[in-house]
C-alpha cells in the first residue's frame, strides 16, 4: 500500500534528522577539550511478508510457498549513540595542573553526593582548602591535599604527585588513580566532561598510570577532542542526501496517489 511507502519514507527522514544532531554536537565540541565523538547507529524495522501476487492470496498453499512471498521493511530506527573513544591529539599548553592521559584510563572524581564520575579532562585547579579539583570543584580520587608553601607540583608520567616547597624538598603526597572499562562505549556522558558507569560498560577496573594497560599521565598538556571535522562534513552530507531522497520518496507517493484517484475520477 502506498501509506506503508509514506510511513517507511518518514522513519528514514526522522533517522536521518537524529544523525543530523548526532554529527552536529560533535562538530560544536571540535574545541572541548578530551571530548569523545558520537556515532549514531540505526536498526531495521520489523518486516511484513506479502503474497507475490495479490490476485492469488486466497489460493491455498500458495502465500505458504516462500517463494510466493515478499518480504517488505517498515522503515528504520534509530537504536542508540556510540561514544568513540580514539586517543585525541596532545596539546601542550604548559600549565603545571595540566594533565593528559595517553592511552587507556579515566580520572575519578568524587562528586558532592558521595558518588563518582569519570573524565579525560585533566585540566585541574587547587581549591580554596588545598585539594587538587576539576574546573567545577570535584575531587581528585584519591585526594591530595597542597600546603601553602608550595613552589610547585610534579606530576609524573606514573601518576606520582610530589611538591616542591620553598626549603628545596620534595613532598610525595601519592599517586593519582586511572579507571578503566571493559566497555568504555557503554558510559553514560552527564556533561561536563564527566561519565558515569552503568551497567553495559561494566564496573571501574583501577590502576596506576603507566602499569597493566594504563596510559602514561603527561603534565603540561592537555587531551584535545578526537572529532574529526572533514570527517563530520562527510556524514553531514551524506546524511543530508538520505534525508532529500527519502523526501523525494513521499513525493512519488504523493503523486502515484494522485495518479490513482484521477483513474478513479475517470
């Protein structure tokens, strides 16, 4: 039927408009800092088996024949966004607070609820009470806490913090923890850089930077997002064309519509 075409030919509109959104967020995060691209992924909708010729659909045995049958989709879905966790590019801003991981792991922060979250975004500041904190205040799991007499902060490529302070000795306060997933793809992204676990990307496996799998930590720099605008600008425009041929699809419909009841009139 003719409204099973229109129907088919909207589901494949309104997919592409989600993928149009999907590539539109990850070209308005092209700057964020360890930001991760999206990919949107779809899914066939359930098919309907039709009788080769309608005139025999009342034959026995014929419908029953799978020969005689034709299976029809009704469209398609959209089922889900990946995260792509690539490696973005290192970018040196030389900032002693800086941190980027290279390779596999996530900072843990703890959240003023008591819970923890999870990010890549190793751009840290110093708290009004000493600890080492996000830009928004959440707490570098397992804690560090940084006298006033501070010269500085050494962060090393093993997740090691020692201070320099003004008599010439070196303090080591610990080593910063990194937590990885056996399904990284499965984190929910809450914003702000942050993820959370659920129950697809499976518990938080912890480790020391540059050990058993863990990226190194490199001070002074920072993890830039991993999109990749030519990329974007291709499924842009390959989406943008699913889009007008499925558009064109409702206006075929449209006009055989039209061509039936000027046959009716006749």
């Amino acid at each position: 039927m003719p409204t099973r075409a229109l129907r088919t030919a909207a589901s494949g509109m309104y997919a592409q408009q989600m993928n149009i959104q999907v590539i539109a967020n990850n070209i308005a995060n092209i700057n964020t800092t360890s930001f991760k691209r999206n990919r949107a992924e779809f899914k066939d909708l359930m098919y309907q088996e039709l009788a080769a010729n309608p005139q025999n659909a009342d034959v026995p045995g014929l419908v029953e024949n799978s020969s005689n049958e034709i299976q029809v989709g009704s469209g398609v879905k959209p089922s889900s966004t990946q995260k792509i966790f690539l490696q973005g590019d290192l970018r040196q801003t030389g900032h002693q607070l800086d941190v980027a991981i290279q390779g596999d792991g996530f900072f843990q922060v703890r959240k003023p609820d008591g819970t923890y979250a999870y990010t890549r975004d190793g751009s840290f500041k110093i708290s009004a009470d000493g600890s080492l904190v996000t830009s928004d205040g959440y707490v570098i799991e397992p804690g560090f806490s940084v006298s006033d007499i501070t010269l500085g902060v050494n962060i090393s490529k093993d997740g090691t913090v020692s201070l320099r302070e003004t008599g010439g000795d070196s303090v080591e306060l610990g080593t910063i923890q990194l937590a990885k997933f056996i399904n990284p793809g499965g984190l929910r992204a809450l914003g702000d850089n942050l993820y959370e676990e659920t129950e697809t990307s499976g518990a938080p496996i912890l480790g020391d930077p540059a050990h058993d799998g863990f990226g190194e930590l490199n001070q002074g720099f920072l993890e830039a997002s991993n999109v990749d605008i030519v990329e974007e600008m291709i499924a842009m425009i390959s989406a943008q064309r699913a889009y007008e041929i499925n558009s064109k699809t409702v206006k075929t419909v449209e006009d055989m519509l039209s061509i039936a009841n000027n046959l009716k009139r006749g």
